[in-house]
C-alpha cells in the first residue's frame, strides 16, 4: 500500500518526486509544492484505486499534511 501511494503522489507532482523523497513525515504542501487541485486530485486518486471514501471529518489539512498522515486515514479507511 506504500507503495502504491507514493507512486500516486509522484504521478500528482508531474514526475518531479521521487520515491525516496517521500518520508513519513515528508509535508506535502508545504515540502513539495502541492497546491489544493493537487491534493484535491491525490485524494480521488487513492480512493478510485484502493475503492473506497474517505470520510468528510478525516479531510482536513492537518490529517493530510504529510505522507504518514495520509498513510493512516488510508489505513483507517480500508
């Protein structure tokens, strides 16, 4: 599922991430530039391939401030 994810995060910075790049505790907005259609789009990404939603109360921007938080509501979710 890591795996997954971070490539779904690569595909949405336009091949400019790496996978190594991509730590826990890594900021997606504020380390890589993501802007709201960014994160916007990652959201719809993960939930089209894992096939599932996200709970509207889980999308705040704390929770999807890093790729360890996104990791756990994704966990959460399936």
């Amino acid at each position: 599922m890591e795996n997954i994810i971070k490539e779904l995060i690569i595909n949405n910075s336009k091949g400019q991430l790496t996978a190594e790049e991509i730590k826990e505790d890594s900021s997606l907005i504020e380390e890589f530039g993501f802007d709201s259609l960014q994160m916007i789009q990652l959201i719809i990404d993960i939930e089209e391939h894992f096939d599932f939603m996200f709970d509207e109360e889980d999308l705040f921007v704390e929770g999807l401030s890093t790729f360890g938080s996104f990791m756990r509501l994704v966990e959460k979710a399936i």
